[in-house]
C-alpha cells in the first residue's frame, strides 16, 4: 500500500444538528433495512473550495474545503444540518487544470462526507427511531457554480 496524494490534514464541524421529527406520517414505518437512509436527490449539498493565502511546501497544492449538508423532509424520522471543514494537501503537484481541480474535489468531498456518514450514525444509534445512515453519493458529477450568475 501507499499513500494517496491527497491527505486529510484536519477537519472540524462548525455545526452538526441532528433532530428526531414526530410526524403522523411516520405511525407504524418502519424503516427498509436496519437503518433509516434518507433520499439521494433531496440531500442539499453545498461546497466551497478555497486556497491558503500561503502555500507551505512548493511541492504541494493545499486547499480548504467546507461541506454544507441538510436534510428535511415529512415522512422522515430525522432532520439534520451539518456544516464542515476540512484542510487537505496534494503531493502530486500538477499543473492545476480544472480536471485535476475537479479530481481533488470529487475525492475531498467524498472523504468529509464519509465523516459525516459516520457521525450522523453515531448520534442517531441513540434516537428513538434507531440508526440513520446517509447514502453513498458519486460526486463526480459536481458542477463548478457559476460566481457570475446573479439569483
């Protein structure tokens, strides 16, 4: 084995919230397997990339990524809203084309989620409706938001 060039250096929640919701709706449902999976495509993701305003080592690219996830709908036992940050560090130092930017971000994103995976969880294990397990997602499909576009 050996390392991938993209190392997790930190991450930290910034917010983590996790609520049961009693709903009439969700009287005698049961969840389909042991645990409670919220919908892929109802998953509200956000991300933000940004660079240190100085790079350590010439030979690595660092950046900062934050990950934003919430989740509420009615006939789902939970809500939650989590906000974090992870610090990362590439040793293959590349030219930085948007496939290889693209790259970093699928493979950051998916690492921060899978953190959040486990301690959305570790906290839900304790609720009244049992364990809640977020889906495995394909990032590879994230889109660059276009900073020009006015809402």
């Amino acid at each position: 084995m050996k390392l991938s060039a993209l190392q997790l250096k930190h991450y930290h929640y910034s917010h983590l919230q996790l609520e049961s919701v009693d709903s009439e709706q969700l009287v005698g449902k049961e969840p389909s397997s042991p645990y409670w999976v919220p919908s892929a495509n109802k998953i509200q993701t956000t991300i933000t990339v940004g660079e240190p305003e100085t790079q350590e080592v010439a030979s690595q690219y660092a950046f900062v990524m934050s990950l934003q996830l919430s989740y509420q709908e009615k006939d789902f036992p939970y809500k939650f809203v989590v906000a974090l940050d992870g610090v990362f560090v590439c040793n293959e130092k590349e030219e930085l084309t948007d496939s290889f930017q693209h790259e970093l971000v699928v493979n950051a994103t998916s690492i921060l989620y899978s953190t959040v995976r486990e301690q959305l969880l570790t906290l839900s294990s304790r609720q009244k409706f049992g364990p809640l397990m977020l889906p495995s997602l394909d990032f590879r499909s994230l889109q660059r938001a276009d900073s020009d576009k006015e809402s």
